[in-house]
C-alpha cells in the first residue's frame, strides 16, 4: 500500500522559532514612530503588544528564539500537523507531480492561526494581562484567539468586519462559545474598541503581517522540512497564498533559510488576491499599518492604508499592506506572481468559499538557466477545510489547469524540476 500520510511525534513538535531577520543579509528597516519619525524601540510598543511579543517584533540578532513548554503543551493538542500526498489530485490533473498536503485544518481552530494565537495569549498571561483585543475579517484569527485565550484564562473581544459579521453567524458562534466578545466593525463601539487597548490590563493581539507572527508560523515549516524528508524531497520552487504574510512565511522562511546558509536555489513565489494586490501593484514606502494612522510607520510594499477593497472581498485578505520581512525579500529580489480568479473542483475536501481562486501567472525564468515559464496549479482551499499543498516534480512536465465549472481547460505544459506548493485559509 502507499504511503500516503507523512506523520511526526509529539516529540518532534520545533522547541525553537526561526527567526529569518537574523540571517538576512539586507535586515529589515526600522519601524517608525508614527509622531517623531524616529526608529522604534521595544518599550515603545509595550503600551500595545504584550512584552514578549514586541522584543521579538524588532529581534534582528537571535536565529532561533525557545518556544515556552506551556505553548508546546498546547501545540501537542495538534501538532504535528500531518503532511499528506494526494494520489487522487495527482491522478485528476494527469501530472507526475508529487503533491503533498501540509493539513493545518486540524486545530482545534481550524486553521494555522492557532500557532500565534497561543503563543501570545500565553506571553499575556505570563506578563499578568487579563484581556486582550483584536479585530478580525472572515473570523479564523478571531476564533484562533478567542480559543487560546480560554486556555490561559484571559478575557478577550473581538471586532470582527462587519459584512462577515453577518455572513458569518456561525463562525462569530464560535468566538462567543470560547467566550469571546464579539462586536461588528463599523459599528457605535468601535472606538471602544480603540480605547480599550489604553487600559492597564488590555493588550492588543494581530494575526498576521507583524514580524512576531510570522516568527510563530514558522512552527509549521519546521515540521515540513522534517516530513518532506522522510517522503525523501526537497522542494524547487515553494509557492504560497499571501495576505498580509502569516501564511507565506509560516511554510516558506524555514526552506528559505537553506538558501541563505547552504546555498539552495529553491524559488519562492507568493500568489496574492487580485481584489489586494499589494505586492504587485503597490509601493515599497513607509506606511501605517492601520486606516486610522495610529500604528508605527512601516517599511512595506503598500496600496495605502486609506485603500478599501470592494465590499464583496471584506470578509478576509483585505489587508493594504505586506510584512515587513517578506517587503524586504521582495525588495532584495524574491517575485511575487499576480493571482487569477477562476473556479476548480475541490477532491476530498470542501473547503469554505470554494468559488474565490488564485492561480500564480507565469512564471518567468531565471536569466541564467533555460527559459521555462510555468503556470503552477493552486487548488484554493481557506477556512475549517483548508490544507497545505505542496506540488512536487523531478524531472518532469507539471500540466497547468485553469478550471470552470463543468469544464477543464488544459493549457500549455512548462519544464520544471521540484515544485512546493503552499495552501492556506484566508
């Protein structure tokens, strides 16, 4: 029988995070403070983020940063997240790709957030907080956090978009049945919202774009670099979904590590949301990382933090801006592909908002080697049901696939060697 599940023990679970800004060779530029104009400090950011997180926000010295034993504890309730091959995927697009699945859907949130969630929610509780704020658009971060802070006994409220809000009612049940808090946004009380954060005992948590979020991610590529192993791969190309950066760097910074240190030549490519296309249409300059202007000044690829997307897209990868580490990668020369929209059947799972796809435009070569342009397949699978593909390939042409209802459109098959493909929720 073929092995079809790549699993890992409770004991494998990382006991460090990878930290990429202390090996980066161009660090990251500084945070601005958003009245002086100077470089920020971590004491200024203790008024909003808990301590831990905001050392580790501007932590450009330490490679590897210990995970407490109370989150690993709490990571063990799903992690290790298994890596699965796709026969039957593999089978439905006529490709020698080997396809794998790194499936986050087992968390008891339903999704990869969980992984910063609890880990801030603990730095809270070890610093004494008792309540933490945040704000959420489809409602995986918010009901991430309203989970990890039940497990550490802390109060928290979530303001959560309004179009999800109340599209959403079941996934706003979720949050208010961990106990949360959860208010629509625009709504009277979101000023509240602004001013809880200057309580004593109130923090703010984000779930994604800051630094300290995708240092807790990459718990998940860690895991991926050891199962890749064991199915005996090593990835060429390492292609993830991009909001505001979570996702990407989660899977993609331990992978990208190995071609800053030993010399890989793995590619990395991030397909992002026509509706936010911040990385191929936006501006590499400071900004603030909210609408208002009350957040630090940072240094990221941005479409402006006045742009809205359409209202139809409010629900989840909304964001205006990019992370501050994948800003500078992209700036030092990693390509960022424009996604399409398009529709694709979705084999063995069903995952939420099956109708809004990407799918990575061409890729362009590299001027050094021949040219082989590919149009990597993404089946776009978010929420409860989303899963972590990755597309493998040795030697081999990879069939690109761009899919309608009823129908497949075969397009023209491009060279290529390894492929690894990133699946994420939004």
């Amino acid at each position: 029988m073929k092995q079809k599940k790549y699993l890992l023990p409770e004991s494998e679970i990382p006991t460090h995070y990878f930290n990429i800004q202390a090996i980066m060779p161009n660090k990251p530029l500084p945070f601005l403070h958003p009245a002086t104009k100077q470089p920020l400090k971590p004491e200024d950011l203790y008024p909003i983020f808990c301590k831990a997180c905001a050392d580790q926000e501007l932590n450009q010295t330490d490679e590897w940063i210990p995970i407490p034993e109370a989150v690993r504890e709490q990571y063990a309730a799903y992690r290790c997240t298994p890596l699965v091959r796709a026969y039957e995927l593999e089978k439905a697009l006529g490709t020698p790709a080997h396809i794998y699945f790194k499936n986050e859907s087992v968390s008891p949130a339903g999704s990869h957030k969980l992984n910063s969630a609890i880990a801030q929610a603990y730095y809270a509780k070890e610093q004494g907080i008792t309540n933490l704020t945040t704000e959420t658009g489809a409602g995986q971060w918010g009901g991430a956090l309203s989970y990890a802070t039940k497990k550490f006994g802390i109060d928290c409220a979530v303001y959560m978009v309004k179009v999800s809000y109340e599209q959403k009612p079941f996934r706003r049940s979720i949050m208010q049945a961990f106990g949360a808090t959860v208010t629509p946004s625009p709504s009277m009380s979101t000023r509240a919202g602004k001013d809880i954060i200057t309580r004593n005992n109130c923090k703010y948590a984000l779930g994604s774009v800051l630094n300290h979020v995708c240092l807790h991610q990459t718990v998940i590529g860690l895991e991926a670099e050891k199962q890749m192993a064991l199915a005996g791969e090593y990835p060429d190309i390492v292609i993830a979904c991009f909001g505001g950066g979570s996702n990407f760097c989660g899977l993609s910074l331990p992978f990208m590590r190995h071609n800053i240190q030993d010399g890989k030549k793995t590619r990395f490519i991030a397909a992002e949301p026509c509706s936010c296309p911040k990385l191929t249409k936006g501006k590499f300059e400071y900004d603030f990382g909210d609408e208002s202007g009350m957040t630090p000044l940072l240094p990221m690829f941005t479409l402006g933090h006045t742009f809205k997307p359409a209202a139809i897209h409010a629900g989840g990868l909304r964001y205006h801006g990019a992370g501050v580490i994948l800003s500078q990668l992209m700036k030092q020369g990693r390509r960022a592909l424009r996604p399409h929209r398009g529709y694709h059947p979705c084999p063995g799972k069903l995952p939420r908002h099956c109708r809004h796809r990407y799918r990575s435009p061409q890729v362009q070569r590299d001027r050094r080697t021949e040219d082989h342009p590919l149009q990597p397949l993404r089946p776009r699978l978010r929420g409860h049901e989303r899963l972590r593909p990755v597309f493998l390939r040795r030697n081999a042409e990879l069939p690109c696939l761009r899919y309608r209802p009823g129908q497949i459109h075969r397009q023209r098959r491009r060279p290529e060697q390894i492929i690894l493909t990133h699946m994420v929720h939004f």
